[in-house]
C-alpha cells in the first residue's frame, strides 16, 4: 500500500513523530535524530524554499513494492517495512529516504549515480547497501546496524546510537562513528 502526501515542513516533522492529524500513527520506528536530520537536510537542499513550500511525500509498504517517483515527483521515500528492498534513485529526483521498521530488521539497497541522496536508517538491526558513483548521506539508527558503501562517490555516512559496523568504499568517504559503540573501516581500490 502507498500512501501519498504533500507536507510543509512542520508538517512533515509533525508526520515523522507521528503527531500530525491524519498521518501514520505507527512512526515509532523513526528515531528523533532521523527524523530531525531528514527534515534539517531537505532544508538544506531547499525544498522549502521559498518559506511555505512543500515536500512530496510517499509512504510505501511492501509487498506490492513500487516506487512512481515521477508523477508527481517524490521527494522523500518513507520506506515501511521489515524485509529486504531494492531503491534506484537515479533520474528521479529523490532527495530523502527513510525506513519505519518498528523495531524490526530492514535491509535495504539504494542505487544512486546522481545527485546526494540522504538516507534515515530506523530504531531495528538494519542493514543499509550504498552503491553506484553518485553521493550519499546516511545515518544510522538506534540499532546495531551494518552499513557499506561499494562504489566511488563521495559519501558522509554517520553510525546511529546503537553498535554499528561503517565500510566505506572507494570515493572519498568521511565516516563517523555516531554516539554507539561503531566500528568504522575505509575501504580503497
């Protein structure tokens, strides 16, 4: 099932924590760290520029896993489940991603040989798959999570509260180690 929505930036941080009428209530698998980043870095980017602007927001829970991020264009990926799943960026003008797995396992592979993408690891054990030569910037959860790079863009990748293995790959990578008990390893070909 997907969900569609189009929010300013108080609603979208009202929508992460669960708060904002009509929303999701089941966002509790979304640290308040990942939360603050996403918004703070779709700031950044300027999406809500000019004051007032609004951020496409696709919510999408696997099985029927699709992702139509051209009509309209989606700018944030809340990815709701505990599996496995595969997101290609390129050419789609996704800016942020998000997992919501509740406390539970997600693994993720996210493709990107654009533009930065941020990526929002959830509170599970998660395992996060950066690859291609575009760039990415990720943060992990409260969990134990592994995350890698494999190719050569440029990527700033942060481990969450929780005990977490970072491999970067071959770009020039800044990793680290976030608040947990993490273990970073620079990785050059």
């Amino acid at each position: 099932m997907a969900t569609l929505s189009y929010l300013t930036q108080a609603d979208l941080t009202s929508y992460l924590a669960g708060t904002l009428p009509g929303a999701p209530a089941q966002n509790s698998g979304i640290s308040s760290a990942v939360q603050a980043a996403v918004v703070s870095q779709l700031a950044a980017d300027g999406i809500f520029s000019p004051p007032g602007s609004k951020v496409w927001v696709l919510d999408q829970t696997p099985p029927a896993v699709s992702y139509p991020f051209d009509s309209p264009p989606v700018q944030l990926l809340e990815v709701r489940s505990t599996g496995s799943d595969v997101v290609n960026v390129d050419g789609t003008g996704l800016a942020a991603i998000v997992t919501n797995d509740a406390g539970g396992n997600e693994s993720l592979l996210v493709a990107n040989s654009g533009p930065a993408v941020f990526v929002g690891l959830g509170i599970g054990d998660d395992t996060l798959n950066l690859i291609g030569n575009g760039d990415f910037i990720a943060l992990g959860g409260s969990g134990s999570d592994l995350i890698g790079i494999a190719g050569s863009g440029n990527s700033t990748i942060t481990g969450g509260t929780g005990t977490d293995l970072i491999i970067g790959g071959s770009g020039n990578n800044v990793l680290n180690a976030g608040t947990g008990a993490s273990t970073t390893v620079e990785i050059r070909e």
